[in-house]
C-alpha cells in the first residue's frame, strides 16, 4: 500500500525530491566523456583503459539492478534510495583525486548506485503519484535527460573555473550531496514499505 502523504506540501517536497534524484543520476556517465582526452592524456590511460572506464557505469546498470528489489524489501524503497544516493556522492566525489585506480573504484561504486536508483525509482514515483503518475514520470524521465545535458555541458566550464578535470567530475558530487540533505528527513521518517 503507498505510504500516507500529509498535506499538499510534503507531497510536493516528495516530488521535487524523487525529480531531483533523477537529474542526479545521469551526471556521472556524460561529465566523463567531454572530459574523456584530458583524462586519458593526464592519467596515462591506454585505450583499453579508457574504454573501460567509460563502460564501466553501463555494465553496473546490469549487474547490480537485479539487487534493487531485494534491498528495497530489506530496508525499504526510500531508505534504499537514500543509502544510494550516498554512495552516489561518495563515488562522485572520489574521482576528484586524480588517482587512476581510485577513478575505476568511485565510477564502480557510483555506477552500482545509479543501477540500484534506476530500478526503485519508477515504481516509487507510481506508488506515491499513482493519481498523476503520467506527469511524474514525464517530470523524473525529463529530469534524466536534464542530468545528462548538464553533464555534457557544464563540466568543461567547471573545469575552467576549478582548473582541473578530477575536480571537475567531482564537483557533481555537490548537487549529490544536496539532495540528500533535502530526501533523508523523508526517507528516515517513514516505515519501510
């Protein structure tokens, strides 16, 4: 049964929030790939390396996305997302210290966290919005494309600004950081469904 929303306004927070999870989680695949010379250049990658690298998110999608409903069972979808969502940010921001091996590690990690996300996502989204399910999901599916956009178009500038490309891939981690902020008193709250 979809949890008890009180009041109009903690039904909006939850929909920002389930949005802003969304624009969240497509970051990590497009900041790398304008980036992508530099680090190569920078890092010593090979070519297998760097193919790797840039693989390495989409192969989580399909390892770690059959875990999704068991954990959401465990803890519950919205403790789930938020344990996610940290280590989202935690491997975001660890690409930020230029190290080879840590770069693989944090996009592992952040990518396990972006395949577990994708799977709870959509059925929260339809669980708590079963009312206008049709216009969240065009909100969270734009947000998606958002986050991509983003990703492929602010990161140079940031780089610019920062004057790294390790600090560039990890500033990402803030916008992260900042949804958690505004979700974990959300998913905390509640009891697990």
């Amino acid at each position: 049964l979809p949890p008890q929303l009180y009041g109009r306004g903690a039904r909006l927070l939850l929909g920002l929030s389930l949005v802003l999870i969304a624009f969240n989680l497509r970051p990590l695949f497009s900041s790398l790939s304008v980036l992508l010379p530099e680090v190569i250049s920078e890092a010593g990658l090979s070519p297998v390396g760097a193919s790797l690298l840039t693989t390495l998110p989409v192969v989580c999608l399909g390892i770690f996305a059959p875990f999704a409903p068991r954990l959401a069972q465990r803890f519950g979808a919205e403790r789930t997302l938020l344990g996610v969502l940290v280590l989202l940010a935690i491997g975001t921001a660890l690409r930020g210290f230029g190290s080879t091996p840590l770069l693989f590690f944090a996009t592992l990690i952040a990518g396990a966290a972006i395949a577990v996300a994708n799977v709870l996502l959509p059925g929260v989204v339809k669980r708590d919005f079963s009312d206008s399910a049709a216009i969240m999901t065009g909100l969270y599916t734009m947000a998606l494309c958002g986050g991509a956009a983003a990703g492929a178009g602010l990161t140079l500038p940031i780089e610019h600004a920062i004057g790294s490309w390790s600090g560039a891939l990890a500033a990402w981690s803030v916008s992260v950081f900042a949804v958690i902020l505004i979700f974990a008193p959300q998913a905390l709250a509640r009891k697990p469904q």
